[in-house]
C-alpha cells in the first residue's frame, strides 16, 4: 500500500469536534487524577499537598500540550492515532507511578515522562506551528530530562530536580519571551469550539472519576440511610461543579473566537493551562474530602479532610472567577463569596458533623447558581452559535 503522505500543512485537516480517540485520552489521564486524590487521602498533610502539587504540576502541563497538538493535527488518520496511542501509553506509566513517584518508582515515572514529550514535539513538528514547537521544545526536553535524572537519584535532590523541571516548563518561558513561544504565540491557530470542548470532556471525565470513587469507598457492610444519604450528597456536590463550570463554557468559546491569533494563544495558556490546573486540584481536593464524608458520614471528619472538601471546592471556584474574569464572561462576584462561605464552614465538619458540613456545602453552591441565574450552555461544538 501506499504510504501515507508527509503532512507538510497538516492544520488544512481543521478540527472542528473532539475526536473518539481524544476521549479516550482522557479516560487513560484520568488515571492521574484517581491515582492523586488516593495519594493525597493517604497523605492528608502539607508534605502530601506539596507532592500533588507537583505531579499534577507537571501531568497536566502535558495534558494540556495534547490538547493543542490535537487541535492542530487532529488524529483521524491511523499514524496520528497510532502514535497518540504512544502518548497515552506514557501517560498511564506515569500514573502507575505515583504513588512513589518521589522515590522508589521515579524511574518509571521519568521513562513514561520522557515517552511523553517526545511524542507530542514529534508530532506537532508537523503542524503549521513549526516555529513556535522549535521555541518550546528544549524547555520541554529539558524539563524531562530533569525528571528522567531524579528518577535515577534519591535523597534531597530529587525534590529539587523536580521543582527545576516545572520552572523549566512552565515559569521559565515566561522570562524569557523572546527565546520562548511567547515570541511565535501567532504562529498557534487554535480552534475554540475543539479547545473548549476539549477541556470541557476532561473535566466531564474527572467528576465522573470522582463519582466512581464515591461508590467504590462506600460501606456496603453497614449501609443505613445515613451511608445512603452520605452517597446522594456525594454525588450532589460534582453535579453542582459541572453545572457552575458548564454555565460559561459557550460564552467562553465565543470570548476565544473574538480573539486574534496572538491573543487568542496567550489567552488559551492562561485559562487552560493555568487556571484548569487550579480547577483540576480543586477537584482532587474535593474528591478526597468526599472520601471521608461516605466512610464516616455520622462523625466529624477531622480538620484534614474537612479543610480538603472545603479548599477544593474554594479552589474550583477561584479558577472559574477568574476564568470569568480572564474571558470577561460573567460577574465573579458570586464565585468569589461563595468560595469564602465554603471555606468559612469548614468547622462544621471538623468538629460537628461530616455529612451535615456537606450538606451545608451543596446548599451553598445551589444557592449561588440560582441567585446567578444561568443556565448550562449548550453542546460546546455549537456553544458560540447559541
């Protein structure tokens, strides 16, 4: 058979909808988010939060990395999808290895790191953002080869190496925007309706990882109405993050859509890059804080794990003020109230009583969403249509 053409314009093959393949992407880094919210919960301190920080730090600078590789060159033909399957193959070698991504199974998390970068520079050479891959790729090589070196070390330096490895990636670009992508930012062609549904699936995926996670921590050996009531609310509260997400995700694509090409790129780091790194730990937080309320719905869930549901549902709502704010889609006021109203009555479920500082909790979102007064917007492929 013939081969397959070099793709020497590969952004002539628009993307216009998120792919089967992309969502299945998704559900592989998921596994991220599930291996996280298991590490924190096991590490409910300020050692396990700074340890989460960091490996979601890096994962889902990634992960978001994908997302402007395939909206670039989407993956319909079989080599796209074949190496996509490479990535994703990465990915899950680095969620197999968190749990002791920081000593014993560094390694591992370093290879699957490494697998990681190589396929995504590989493939988006050969899109129509050339110039801007040849200014992100060495901070993005550089920065797994930061991680594959702490994976072969121990002691004190592989903290250290890994904090250098996220300032490569992430900070470092910014301080010098004339030898970074930055300087290309023009040379991105992102296409909102695929970007915003994109992230739009992932943090679908992510609650529903989380929703997973409820019923599998459930205690069948003793289900009452209390453990039953615990498992309804649990599920109350991500349906509340969706519905607080999905209210500006149309207004946030036509935001994208107004945009240039420069403005549009820089805009699309910040909001998806930035801030749904904020928004994806706040759900991670959250999930673990849920954890506690179904294991121990009749008891107070300690100061931990009532200060996990409470942050992490503070810090989704950050991420969607400023969002808004970012977008100039909506009013943040109300976000910003009800973040502090959340964190205000973590007490309640320190020292009172676990399930009723939930039920608290759901009472303050619905409150909000009803006082905002929107609705959730419609398929994000028509969302700036509607």
């Amino acid at each position: 058979m013939p081969s397959e053409p070099h793709d020497r314009n590969a952004d002539t093959d628009v993307a216009e909808r998120a792919t089967p393949v992309e969502l299945f992407f998704d559900v592989v880094f998921v596994l991220t988010v599930t291996q996280l919210a298991n590490l924190l919960e096991t590490n409910l301190n300020w050692a396990g939060v700074g340890q989460t920080v960091m490996i979601l730090g890096l994962l889902w600078y990634l992960y978001s990395a994908y997302a402007w590789l395939t909206n670039h060159v989407p993956p319909r033909r079989p080599t796209r999808k074949l190496l996509l399957f490479g990535g994703m193959a990465g990915f899950l070698l680095t969620a197999v290895a968190i749990p002791d991504a920081f000593t014993g199974s560094g390694l591992l998390f370093g290879i699957g790191y490494l697998i990681v970068v190589t396929v995504h520079v590989s493939q988006f050479a050969k899109s129509t953002a050339r110039a801007a891959v040849r200014r992100f790729a060495p901070y993005n090589l550089g920065g797994a080869a930061l991680i594959l070196a702490a994976g072969l070390l121990t002691g004190p330096v592989v903290p250290v190496l890994w904090v250098a490895a996220i300032f490569t990636q992430t900070v470092l670009p910014y301080l010098l925007p004339g030898h970074s992508w930055l300087a290309a930012a023009a040379s991105f062609h992102i296409r909102p309706a695929h970007f915003v549904e994109r992230h739009g699936l992932l943090v679908i995926v992510a609650l529903g990882e989380t929703v997973v996670a409820i019923g599998m921590g459930a205690r069948v050996d003793h289900l009452d109405l209390g453990v039953a009531g615990a498992v309804v609310m649990a599920l109350a509260l991500p349906a509340t993050l969706w519905w607080t997400y999905f209210t500006d995700t149309a207004a946030g694509e036509a935001a994208l859509d107004r945009a240039d090409q420069a403005a549009r790129s820089r805009l699309s780091a910040r909001v998806y890059v930035l801030n749904h790194f904020a928004l994806l730990l706040g759900i991670i937080a959250t999930a673990t804080g849920l954890h506690a309320v179904v294991a121990h719905p009749d008891t107070p869930a300690g100061w931990p794990a009532a200060l996990a549901l409470t942050a992490g549902v503070a810090l989704f709502l950050a991420a969607i003020a400023d969002l808004r704010h970012s977008l100039d889609v909506g009013r943040t006021t109300s976000r910003v109230v009800t973040a502090a109203l959340v964190l205000a009555s973590t007490p309640l479920g320190a020292t009172v009583n676990s399930a009723l500082h939930l039920g608290v909790v759901i009472i303050l979102m619905v409150v909000m969403l009803l006082i905002d007064g929107y609705r959730p917007g419609a398929p994000l492929s028509h969302a700036a249509h509607t």
